[in-house]
C-alpha cells in the first residue's frame, strides 16, 4: 500500500472522530454526527471531506468483512471432500 492511500485513510478516521473500526453501525453513527457540524450548506468542503471520509471507511470495513468471509470459505473449502 502507497504511503498516500494510507494517509487518506487515516484522515478519513479523523473526520469521522472515531478509532479505526469494522463496525458499520458505528461508522455511520459517526458519519451521522459529524454531518450535524458540517452541514452541507454552511460547509459545503468539508462536507465533501466527511462524505469521502464515510466512503472510506466503509470501504475498508466491507472490505475487511469481505477478506474474513473468504478465509472462512477457504477454510471449509476441502473439508466435505
């Protein structure tokens, strides 16, 4: 992973003010809390910034599920054979 991609990451967690997580419950609370700070009228970068943000982290959330399922198949592939 470039240098770059990891930054972006880590901004998007400051955004949304919470710790890295996979939680998806709790990503969109926080997205929901931070969009009542940065209303889209009154700040329309930042709330761009927040939305990349919310689609980051829920990027690298689904895409942590979506690792863990495949290891799980993975896993039992063989095991009926």
């Amino acid at each position: 992973m470039s240098i770059l991609g990891m930054e972006s990451r880590m901004d998007a967690w400051k955004w949304l003010g919470i710790e890295p997580t996979k939680d998806l419950k709790a990503i969109k609370t926080a997205y929901a809390n931070m969009s009542k700070k940065y209303h889209p009228e009154e700040y329309p970068e930042e709330f761009k910034k927040l939305q990349d943000a919310y689609k980051a982290a829920v990027k690298f959330a689904k895409g942590n599920q979506e690792t863990s399922m495949k290891l799980q198949e993975q896993k039992y592939d063989g095991f009926w054979e």
